[in-house]
C-alpha cells in the first residue's frame, strides 16, 4: 500500500455475508498486482474442489503505482480457470485500479456464494446488495442499473457479468466499466457460480502525499508524463490503435483468417484498423491515470423497424477483436465486425474464445463433423446473421451442442472430433497472430496462455534465430511479472524500463534495487508454477493441434518436432527455476 | 492581466482524469477526489464527460452564501478562500449552481484557485485559463 509497508486485503465472504480487512506485511515484498494475486491465490484455492465450487477465491489486485504514475491503470484478476481448470489470470483496466487505490483497498479476495443473486457495493462498507431483477439481464443493461443506484460517479468502477457467466460459459468474462474486460479464461462464470452479479467500487478518500516525497514525485511523475506525450513511444496505441498490426500481419502471413486455414485473407483491407478509423471510429476513451486513450469507439446504426426508425450501437473494437469476430469468422467489413462485437459484449462472452470457436464450428460444420441438429442453423463463413445467433446459444446453453462449444474448442472437439482444426493453445483459445516458433510456442507455454504473457509474436516479428527463441520467451515472462505486478498497462512497457521503475518507486518510497526486482519476477513465476502443479498442470501435456504447422507463419510453415522440443526447453528452464 | 480556468472543448475529453490528479497533487494528494474540478460521465463510459470547474463569476453565489467572510472577491472573477473563516457549513457548495465546489474530506470546500497547473495535464487541450 502506498507509503506503508503492507498490503491491504480486503475479505468478503458471500456465503456469510461478512467482510474483514487484514493488513499484510509479508506480501508486501510481491509488490502488488500479479505477485500479491498470485500469491492470494495459492492460499485460497481448493485443488480438491471443482474450479466454480463456492468455496475458490476470486482474488483482484492493483499495484504500488496504480493511478500515481502515468499509465499504471490494470488490476489483475487470479482463480481456478474453468476453461483451462489450472492457473487463471486476467488483467483489466477502466476505473477499477484507481477505485480500488482511493478506497484503500491493495487486493480483495471473495470466497463463498451468495444466497440468491446479489451485486456487491464497496464504499465505506461493503454492501451485499439484491441482484435478483439484474439475473438474466445484459452487461450494458446492469451495467445502467448499479450506475443509477450507487454514487461516486467519476471516481467508481463498475464491474458486471451477462448471461454467459450466470450460464457458467467457461469463457465467460467480467466486463469493467463499460469498454474494459477481464475477459479471458471465464473469470465471468466464476462470478455467476458465486452467483455474484456484479461489483461496484467507489474510490473517494484522499491519500496524503508526504512533503518530503513531494518533489521527487512531481519530477518523477512529469518526466514519466513527457515520455507517455510528448515523444512516439506509445503513438501506435493512441492513433490507429492496436488494429494497425491488421494490416502487417496480414502481408507477413500471420493474420489467423477462417479457423487459420490461412493466415492471409482476402478481406484484410476491408477490416484494417485504417479502415475502422476512417469509417467507424467516433471517439477514444481512456483508462483513468491514462494520457494515451487507446480505447476505440466505433459506431453503428441499425434500422429496427421500416419508416428511419434507427438504433445507435457504440462498442470498442482492438486487433484482437478485429481477428477474433473478423478474420477468423470470414467477416469483410468494420459494420459487420462492430454488429459481432456488440452481441458478445451484452452477452459478456471473451472476445476471442467466442470468435475461435465459432470459427472452428463453422470448419467442424463444413465438414460433416457437426450437423444442423447441432447448430440449429447452417454456418457459413462471413454469413454475421447466424453467427449472432450462435453467440446468444452459446450464452444461454441454447442445446447439447451450445453448451459444449460453451466450454472451448479444445473441449467441444474432444466430444465431437475435429481436434487437428480446434485452435486453442494449452486449452485457451489461440490469439490473433501466428508469426512462429514464438507465437505456438510462446502461448502454449505462457502462464496463463495469453499473448501478453511473453509476447512470442514480437520475438517472431524480430526475426529471433530459433536457437535464441525460448531463452527470449522465457526472459520476457519473467520480466513481465515486474510490469504486471506494478501494474503498469503493458502498452506502456517500454516507457517503464528497468530504470524508469526503479525512478518511480523510489518515488512512492519504496526502494528496490535491479537485483532485487529479478529475484521478485522468479518468485512470482515459481508462485504461478506451484499452483499449476497443485492442479495438475504440467508443460509435459501441451499438444499443439496439427492445424497450426499446416499453415504458414511470418516465419514458414513450423515443425511439429521443433516446436515440441522448444516445449521442452522451457520446461527444462521451469525445472531448473523450480529447483 | 488576471487568468481564469475555462474548459475550451468538453467534448475533447477521454476521461483520462491527469487533470484532477494535478490539481489533487498540488494540494498535497494522490486522490482525485481532492481536486477543485470535476471530470465525470453522464450515461455511463459510453456517454459524454461532463467537465465541471468554478466559472469565475463576476459575481459569485458563493461568497454571497458564505455568512463568515471566508470567501472574497478575486481579480478577474471567482472567489479566494480564507481557511481560517471557514466554519464548514457548506453554505458555499449549496450556492453554487453549477456544483463547482465539492467539500474535502475535512469538510472544507474545494475552490479552485484559477492557477492553471491542470491546464498542463490535459493531453487534449479541454481546459486551458484565458486572460480576462
């Protein structure tokens, strides 16, 4: 916590309806953010336990620089996943870090399940509020709820999910604030198994800043600030976004199109982030105690009924979402794709997962594998109208079928067949890149199976020779722990080099040396790893589907054997770091 | 020639909140809370920010409100604040008609002195102080 040399943990109990504080020395040598929630975690889980039994903890927490620094604006989500049902982690910015920072709240922890649905409201006090009229409705729809019921308007965070994670979608997400997410790996339907529908934070107390710290603050915080506005560093995010890679990836054949049966697509150009911007893009948003504002609004009118009687839709789009429910799915326009986007967003499905399976059950239905008695309509590659339709199915478990597809392709393609094309790496649905060794092995072996766990792709893209590529993989997870447990948004990493950190905890009083930080980064890594190994997880069983070394990288097509061996390594690496 | 706070594009605004956390910094806080002006949505994160900063009367409702002389006339419109008047009776915040004051956690108000320090945070230009 700020200036003080504990992490605050704030416990609820929703069984009981109960809450207490506890003021935690010992964790505050993990920093905040991925190291106290991976931390928390490992206390709190039940290994025994099924991962949606009341009795797992859902563990948030924000970091030493949140909101005082520039661009440290994420929380970090940890639980038993659901989908992956080992370690699970998500990130999430909008409002949450900072309400969580001004209500002197460093990490919470939720253990329990409610009595029937309740929304939680965290002020003075933690309230246990009645959610049973909001069960069954949309993100946006309760999201307009708790905002008119609870004040603090500014200054709060609103978390939420739909009906996906009141359905137990193992990808359900929990969307925070409207156009942010922790969407990956179903920390939704660990919400809906507590039946907990929703969380609102108001940060409103004031924090001192100490005279003696002021200055060397004020320095710090302007030279950081120039940095994030004044130079180029982060331009990439602020103007066309992160769906400027659309366009690139394509033309290097890393752009997973149509189920990744190609990494070239014809449509490319359709759905490039410059085209997004020049016909959608209304406005951009920021996190709070963020300059840059990478959040992309587009906007879409849609007739509801004859006579000019139009609706207008505003929803955030990014690459992956621009891959997930564009490339992926065949869909050839900004309209199209925004339409897609906005049934996964009121439903509080992850983007992703919901974009690779429907890819896989438009592949799976093409070939015979799945029938219309399964889908209940035909599935056609860029036909939006069903499509729409699917997502709404896999949200409410519509059949057998939905339900299944509800839990994964690696999943929905054990029961059904089609596990060569199902694209999902260590079980979590693959993202929009498939540069190389980097991208396959770097997902598969990530800790949570996220692109940004190691960023294998940008190892691919800079032309790594492959003898170097695990070592470079393994160096940036590592090296990621520090930038996530700070919680610095990772769009920001290069503002926040090793010395810039150092610079700006110094400034919040917290002295940390180069040494020290790497010694922190292996611990939080060893932390993830005792819990996967508590659950069973082990880098041994990663099986690399057949369709990703059919189609070709940045880098060619790969070698199953290669990219097995490099699994290898890097297990070889955690073993040694385990000893 | 005496400067006062204006915002110049509301509709600028992405809500990054550099603004009350300058002003909140200068008081000695990290908390936006602790800030003179007020950056909030109306409708939620989809709708339009709602910027509110004290307005400078030429003739403020808000001195007019306060019975203790805590707050006097400045150059160039707006109040200065005396803490040592102040009883806390919120007199100041009721009067306001645009809610430009908020009160502190110590019950004081919160009045923008017109100094211009956010202006420099605001990476769109929504705010800037004008000569008057």
């Amino acid at each position: 916590m700020l200036h003080k040399d504990f992490i605050r943990v704030l416990y609820i109990d929703l069984t009981k309806e109960e809450y207490r504080f506890e003021e935690r020395r010992d964790l505050f040598k993990y920093l905040g953010g991925t190291g106290v929630a991976a931390k928390l975690l490992e206390e709190n889980i039940k290994p025994e336990l099924d991962p949606l039994d009341p009795a797992q903890p859902i563990v948030f927490a924000n970091g030493p620089l949140s909101f005082v620094m520039p661009v440290c604006t994420k929380v970090v989500a940890t639980f038993y996943s659901p989908h992956t049902r080992e370690y699970g982690e998500s990130h999430a910015g909008g409002r949450l870090a900072m309400a969580m920072r001004f209500n002197n709240i460093d990490a919470i922890v939720i253990t329990g399940r409610a009595k029937h649905p309740e929304y939680l409201v965290i002020d003075d006090k933690v309230l246990f509020k009645d959610a049973r009229a909001m069960w069954g409705l949309s993100v946006e729809d309760t999201g307009k709820i708790l905002r008119q019921h609870t004040s603090g308007s500014g200054i709060r965070s609103s978390m939420r999910i739909g009906r996906s994670g009141e359905n137990l979608v193992s990808y359900a997400g929990v969307n925070v604030d409207t156009y942010r997410h922790f969407g990956r790996l179903g920390l939704g339907a660990v919400f809906g198994s507590k039946l907990l529908k929703g969380i609102v934070i108001i940060g409103d107390e004031p924090v001192k800043i100490p005279k003696e710290n002021m200055k060397k603050y004020r320095e710090v915080y302007d030279s950081i600030y120039d940095t994030v506005t004044k130079t180029d560093v982060m331009e990439k995010y602020h103007a066309v976004g992160t769906s400027i890679n659309v366009l690139p990836l394509n033309e290097m054949n890393a752009l997973p199109s149509l189920n990744l049966q190609t990494t070239r697509y014809e449509y490319a150009e359709n759905i490039s982030g410059e085209r997004f911007a020049k016909e959608v893009l209304v406005r951009k948003v920021a996190c709070s105690g963020c300059q840059i504002g990478c959040i992309h609004i587009g906007q879409f009118r849609r007739e509801f009924d004859d006579g000019y009687e139009y609706e207008t839709v505003n929803v955030s789009y990014d690459h992956e979402l621009v891959f997930a429910l564009g490339s992926f799915v065949g869909l050839k326009n900004p309209e199209e794709v925004l339409q897609l986007i906005d049934v996964v967003e009121r439903e509080g499905l992850d983007a992703i997962s919901t974009g690779v399976a429907l890819g896989w059950a438009t592949e799976a239905y093409k070939r015979g594998i799945i029938t219309i008695d399964d889908t209940l309509m035909p599935f056609e590659f860029g036909v939006l109208p069903n499509y729409m339709a699917a997502v709404h199915y896999i949200a409410t478990g519509k059949n057998e079928f939905y339900k299944a597809l509800g839990r994964g392709v690696d999943y929905a393609s054990k029961k059904y067949g089609g596990q060569d094309f199902a694209c999902h790496l260590g079980g979590n649905e693959m993202p929009g890149y498939h540069t190389g060794y980097g991208s396959v092995v770097g997902f598969s072996v990530g800790s949570r199976h996220s692109h940004l766990d190691n960023a294998g792709y940008s190892i691919d893209q800079a032309r790594t020779r492959e003898e170097d590529i695990v070592k470079k993989i393994f160096e940036e997870e590592l090296e990621r722990n520090i930038l996530t447990s700070l919680v610095i948004c990772l769009f920001a990493r290069k503002v926040y080099n090793r010395d810039t950190i150092i610079k700006a905890l110094d400034a919040v009083g917290i002295t940390l040396t180069n040494a020290e930080l790497t010694e922190i980064a292996k611990e939080i890594l060893r932390t993830k790893y005792r819990i996967k190994e508590k659950l069973g997880y082990s880098l041994d069983q990663i099986k690399v589907p057949k369709r990703f070394f059919k189609t070709i990288t940045l880098n060619g097509k790969l070698d199953e054997e290669k990219a097995n061996n490099m699994i290898k390594e890097y297990k070889a690496m955690i073993d040694e770091l385990m000893k | 020639m005496p400067k006062v706070l204006r915002v110049v594009d509301r509709r600028r605004c992405i809500g990054c909140l550099s603004c009350r956390q300058a002003c909140a910094r200068l008081r000695g806080d990290y908390s936006p809370s602790n800030a003179a002006l007020d950056v909030k949505t109306a409708g939620g994160m989809s709708g339009e920010f709602i910027i509110t900063i004290c307005m400078a009367c030429e003739d403020p409702a808000c001195m007019e409100a306060c019975k203790f002389g805590a707050l006097t006339k400045r150059s160039g419109g707006g109040v200065v604040f005396r803490k040592d008047k102040c009883t806390k009776c919120g007199a100041c915040a009721r009067a306001c008609s645009v809610s430009a004051i908020r009160m502190d956690k110590e019950g004081y108000p919160i009045i923008c002195t017109h100094c211009g320090y956010c202006t420099r945070y605001c990476p769109h230009r929504c705010i800037a102080t004008k000569e008057v």
